[in-house]
C-alpha cells in the first residue's frame, strides 16, 4: 500500500454562541487501495501540506507514521506552519491506520476505552460569547463537568472571571478543580505576582504559561513561587522545546499538544513524562479525537474540551458524561464528515487574521 | 478477541560457544530459557521469549482482555506492582506479557512487529558484542572477524582484570574489524567490576592508544555520580542501563547527566517499557542502544526507535529450538516480514531439551566477582586462555 495524494478542503462554519464563524481544515490522505485518512485542523496549511507530501510521503507505506514523523519533524523541530503540517497529516495517517485495522484510533494505539476527566476550557474573552459562567454552567449541568480552566488573551488574569467559573462549577459535591492558562501574554514574574494575589481566594490547581514566556527558568521559579502546578506545553515541540524542561524539571503538569506534536509525538511526550510521573493533560484538538489517546498513554491527568460538541460539519463519536470523555468505537479517529455540509461551508482561503469571509460555493 | 491463557514452557540451551565478562571469566556455555505463549480464543498465539516469577498473579489483570489494548494492560499491570515494585523477576513476568501482547498486536494486523511499531525499515544497524571474556586471543580475532566479513564496524570488547590483556585484545578486535571500516567502532565493557576512580585510571591508559566510544558499565548502575565523573573525566561516552528494570530506574541518571548512551533490552519492562525509556531518554537528547536478543527479536523495537543508535549482536548461537526471520547483512540487523516478532518455535526441538536437557559449564546470571569496586582479583591460571607468562 502507497500513499498517493493529499488534498485540503478549507470550510468556515458558524460557531455555536458566537456571532462571528470558525475556519478550519479538512485534510484527506489517499491510498492506492481506495483507503482515506482524515484529519480537521484550523489553519490553511495547503502550501506546507504539499511540499510535505512531495519531500517525505509520497509512495510511502502508511503504516510508518512514527517513522514517517521521525523524518519529518527532524526537519521541522520547532513551531512554525510546516511543523503544523506535519501535526496534521499525522493525525491523518494514524486514522488512516486505524481505519485499515478496521479499528477505533484508541484501540490502534494500544490504550483501553478510557474515560478521561474532561476540563472545560475557555477564552477569557471569547468574542461575541455569552458571560463565561453561563458557558460554566452549562457544561456542569449538561455534562458533569467539574474541572474548569480559564485562557487569558490580555495581560491579565481577570479575578472576576475565575470567580465566576468557580461559582459556575461549584456543585454539593465539592470545589471545582480551576486551572488558568496565561498562553504568553505574561512573564513569570507577573504571573507569580498575580496568582499569589489569587491563591489568597482560589484553590488553583493549575497556572499555565506559553511562548515566549515558557523558559524552564521562568516555570521552575512559577513553580517555586506559587502553590499551584507550573504548566506548560501548548505550543511547545516535542523533544527540541522540552530539553531544558526535562533537565530542570521545570514543569509540573504538562500539555500534551496534538497541534504541533501530531499523535507519534503526544504518545512520545506522554511517555518522556512518565519518567518521573509528570502528570499529561491533553490540549484540545478538532473533534476532540486527542481524547483516543489518553488509555494509551500511562499517567494522563485529564483532557482539555473547548468544544465538547464538534460544529454541524462533522461527526466524532467522543462522548462526554459526568465530567468524563470517552471515545467511541468506530474506526478511526471517528470522525465522520457531512459531505452536503462541507460543501456548503467550503470557501477558498481563509483570510488572515481569521475574520469571515463569507462561505461560497465551491465551483 | 481475547486473552484465554498462557504456559510457560522452560529449557536448558546449549550455545555454540561459551560467554563470559569479568565477573565469570572461565564463562558459560549453558542458559537457562523460557518462552511465554499467550493463547486466545482466536487461535493466534502471542510468545515472548522469557518469562518471571509471579505471572499467575499478573494474568489476572489481562485475561479475558484484548490483546490489542497492549499499552493500557501495561499501566493495569504495573499497577498492580504498586508496593511490591516492578523489579527483579516480578520485572520480568511484566515484561514477557507485554512482548507477547504486542506480538499478538502485530499478527492480528498481519504485520511484523516492526511496523506494528511504526518502523520506515525493517533494519538497524549492528555492532558485534563477544561476550568474549573467556575466548583465546584466536577466537576473539574468530569472532570479530565473522561479523566484520557481515559488514559490521563497530564491537564492544569484555574488560576488567588485566590492563595488558585488554589493551592487546582491544587491538586484536580492531584489527579483525578493519576488513569492514578503516576505523572501526571500539567500545568496552567492565559490567560494574570498577569503582569510578579505578574506571578513570583505567580508561584513561586505554585511551592513550585507542579512541574509544563509550565505556559500558564503568560504574554501579544507580551511581549517577560516579557515572557522571568518568564521563567527565574520560575521552569515551559513558553507557548503562541494562540492569536497571523500569523507567523510573532512569529518571536519576538522565537528570544528573550521568550516561551518554543508554542500554536497552526486553528486561527494561518489555516493549512498552523500553519505549517509555527511550523517549526519555529522546528528551534530554541521549541516544539508546538495544541490547542482545536471542534470535535478535528485539531488533522490532529498535527500529522504531528514533534515536536508536545500534544494536548489540552476540550470536553465540542459541536459537536451536527457534526459527527466526531475520538476517545480518551490510552491518546491519535486517528484519523480514513474517508477522509479530517472526520466531517461531520448533515444539519437537523444544521437546527433546526438555526431554534431554544439554549439561555445560558456568553458572548465570554471573555473580558479582570478589574486589569489585576496591581491589582486582584476575584471573586464575587456566580460567582463561588469554593471559600469557602467568
């Protein structure tokens, strides 16, 4: 069997209690044996697809996926839109994998059926959104969720919105676990700054920094400062970012991010981590298909959910019920797409900054 | 599909040729060994080519499961281990259940276990190993001449009781080697018989006339420290690992930067095991080495390791009960595409070394030999060939 082409579909959607809509990808590796791998991602990556697919995939047995990986992301170690790429047609060749096996994506990568404890994530200030604890709220009533993170986009992190999510969560059973995830808009003294200020009302469980701000330095201090778990990850390349980590145990709680780490290198992190029992928490990722990998990875702590239901475009078998997300059993990462929906929603490019451009027909 | 059962068959092997390291110089010709067969209700069976102490108790936590569930039985399994520890022989039963899982995994894909894994290439790349503590200076030339004539570069030569022998032996295996490369690979091996002072001294005089490329064993396996200084302090990497059990047995060494290299094996709890060791080991940018398999089966493993390095080849010719799909080649170990681990077993064969089980020599594993870490005991006359004028 030999990989033959790959092709991307690019589709804007309107988001569920958001007025503005939501662009993504669709990537579809074919074989000669009529066999297809999919995958949702949520940038154009049309351009470094296709060089990709050229230098490194075609002809190729696309059962090699970690050898495949192997050679691609020693090419591309750190983030950038090619090493996005590679993320992706991983992600699509492990479905297609799957799918070969007649298998669900959980099974193919020896893990069991496990529910893992799902955190529900989101923006601070997620434009046109609802109040936050609303979205809280809905998420504990409907699906039992009881762990809630906060993503700040400023330079802050805004008390009156993780009081919310507290109070949202908050149910007879006990206090919601609350993490908050700065990305990289503060530095580590700010962050420490901020959360000693916090840790006086909350219990935080979590405190989350990114690019540029993620030096193993700046966490190890996060770390010593505060009584929450440093946490980083998102964003960061699986082994090229995470030396200095490792070396000075910087981190105490890592994100495992399929978006720059695909599947072979979330599975290669997660075990990296084991060796001294770092506890994983999986980002979230398009149809919430990082949720196959937890029972396979040996010390996952829980999955992060922005999306707990997928947009009208696609189907994915993940399941979420009191607080738990479970994969489902079809094959692949189970991921099913409407193709009427598609095409209606497929548009040409995305713009830049990510604003609407109206979806048209494709021609 | 599901786990219904397994039994372990046992036997006595006896090699072609005897190994040996300094801690036993006269050696070993007889092994113990087991093979694991892990039967389902499908009638495909997995084995593995060891087996622990233990296994009764274990076997709780996978029968009746999916075989192909391999990495969430491996947490299910290990957890169990909890107070006891994955350690010793327990360690062992772990991990012959993991190997014969993932054998199970790859036929029911009707891949080799290579692929299973994720492997471009069915092929790593080969050094040749003596275990040759006890072979005369001839045999020595013998055996890395036969691997050379392969396409090997690279061998890793027992030392530890006599700096002259070694350092002559050291050039006897290169010269042997030098139909393969004009500069061959050298390593060495005192398998835990010096301090990390005495590692020092005594590397250092080799070095004065080889260039070696890394030191296996120069100190105790826990010994992050001493690990560290020899490693500093001498030219050659330091390499370790192979009689430590899991990878939290790690953790210590890749933090304090004490190896250079790491050994892999089966013994590093089986297949799901040795890659979390790997990977990291891949994190703090340290590359592993697999270590000898009988029949190479591990090969499987390592080729799918991205920062595999090479992997150790001894061929004292043990796989008389076995039939195996793979062959050396270029230097390389190269891996057919029979499915699992592509060994099979010969039951006749197995029977009648069972029935009739072979005698030989030595005692293993090898005891800890007396001075180790303080003072040298060599050999005594006629324990091995090797030492002249004595």
């Amino acid at each position: 069997m030999k990989l033959t082409g790959a092709s991307t579909t690019l589709f804007r959607y309107p988001a569920p209690g958001r007025s503005s809509s939501r662009a993504g990808s669709l990537l579809e590796l074919t074989t000669d044996e009529g066999m297809t791998g999919i995958a949702i991602g949520d940038a154009d990556l049309r351009a470094p697809i296709a060089a990709l697919f050229q230098d490194f995939l075609k002809g190729e047995d696309p059962r090699a996926a970690p050898g495949l990986w192997h050679r691609m992301q020693e090419a591309h170690p750190r983030a950038g839109r090619a090493r996005a790429a590679i993320a992706l047609i991983d992600v699509a060749l492990w479905d297609l994998k799957a799918r070969m096996n007649n298998e669900p994506l959980w099974k193919t990568l020896g893990g069991s059926r496990l529910a893992v404890n799902a955190c529900a994530s989101r923006a601070d200030a997620t434009p046109g959104a609802r109040d936050a604890g609303a979205w809280f709220e809905d998420t504990k009533h409907r699906l039992g969720f009881r762990s809630g993170m906060l993503r700040s986009t400023g330079r802050r992190i805004d008390g009156h919105r993780l009081e919310q999510v507290r109070d949202a969560l908050a149910n007879g059973a006990g206090e919601p676990e609350l993490g908050v995830d700065t990305g990289g808009t503060l530095a580590a003294a700010e962050v420490i700054r901020r959360v000693r200020t916090l840790e006086k009302r909350f219990d935080i469980a979590w405190i989350a920094l990114g690019p540029p701000h993620a030096s193993a330095r700046g966490l190890r201090q996060v770390s010593d400062s505060v009584r929450a778990a440093a946490c980083a990850g998102r964003g960061l390349c699986f082994p090229r970012d995470f030396h200095r980590h490792f070396q000075q145990r910087s981190i105490d709680l890592v994100q495992v991010d399929l978006r720059v780490n695909g599947i072979t290198g979330a599975l290669q992190l997660a075990e990296a981590a084991y060796g001294y029992e770092l506890p994983v928490m999986l980002c979230a990722a398009p149809g919430n298909i990082h949720v196959h990998l937890a029972g396979a990875m040996p010390y996952v702590m829980n999955a992060e959910i922005t999306e707990p239901a997928p947009p009208a475009l696609y189907r994915t078998g993940v399941r979420i019920e009191d607080g738990r997300a479970r994969p489902g059993k079809t094959p692949g990462t189970g991921i099913t797409v409407d193709r009427a929906a598609l095409a209606r929603a497929t548009v040409d490019r995305l713009s830049p900054r990510g604003k609407t451009a109206r979806p048209r027909r494709k021609k | 599909m599901k786990i219904t059962g397994f039994r372990i068959e046992q036997y006595l092997m006896r090699m072609d040729r005897a190994i040996a390291d300094c801690n036993l110089p006269g050696g070993v010709n007889l092994l113990p060994g087991a093979i694991l067969f892990l039967e389902t209700d499908e009638n495909i069976t997995g084995i593995a080519l060891s087996a622990g102490a233990g296994m009764d108790s274990l076997f709780r936590f996978i029968e009746g499961a999916d075989p192909r569930e391999v990495c969430g039985l491996w947490v299910k399994m290990n957890d169990s281990l909890h107070k006891i520890g994955n350690r010793g022989i327990t360690s062992f039963g772990l991990s012959a259940f993991d190997m014969a899982l993932w054998d199970l995994k790859a036929k029911l894909e009707d891949a080799p276990l290579w692929r299973t894994l994720g492997a471009r290439e069915g092929r790593v790349r080969a050094y040749a190993s003596g275990l040759d503590y006890c072979l005369s200076d001839d045999e020595l030339f013998a055996f890395y001449r036969r691997l050379a004539e392969q396409g090997v570069t690279a061998g890793k030569l027992k030392v530890g009781l006599d700096l002259e022998a070694d350092m002559r032996r050291l050039g006897i295996m290169r010269e042997a080697l030098s139909v393969a490369s004009k500069k061959p690979g050298l390593m060495i091996d005192a398998n835990e018989y010096w301090s990390a002072k005495q590692a020092v001294r005594w590397i250092s005089r080799m070095e004065q006339q080889y260039d070696l490329i890394w030191a296996e064993e120069p100190a105790r396996r826990w010994d992050y420290h001493g690990l560290r200084q020899v490693s500093r302090q001498v030219k050659a990497g330091v390499a370790t690992g192979e009689n430590l059990h899991s990878v939290d047995d790690f953790y210590p060494l890749l933090a304090n930067g004490a190896t250079d290299v790491i050994n892999v094996w089966t013994g590093h709890s089986g297949v799901t095991g040795c890659r979390q060791v790997a990977n990291l080991a891949l994190a703090h940018g340290v590359p592993v080495s697999m270590m000898n398999a009988q029949a190479n089966y591990m090969a499987h493993v390592a080729a799918a390791l991205p920062n595999h390095w090479m992997m150790e080849v001894v061929d004292p010719g043990r796989e008389h009960c076995l039939r195996y799909d793979n062959r050396i080649e270029d230097g390389f170990i190269v891996l057919g595409n029979s499915p699992g681990w592509g060994v099979d077993v010969d039951l006749k064969k197995l029977k009648a070394l069972q029935d009739n089980p072979p005698q030989g020599k030595g005692e293993f594993p090898f005891p800890r030999r007396e001075g180790a870490g303080r003072y040298i005991v060599p050999p005594k006359p006629g324990e091995v060939p090797w030492r002249s004028g004595r």
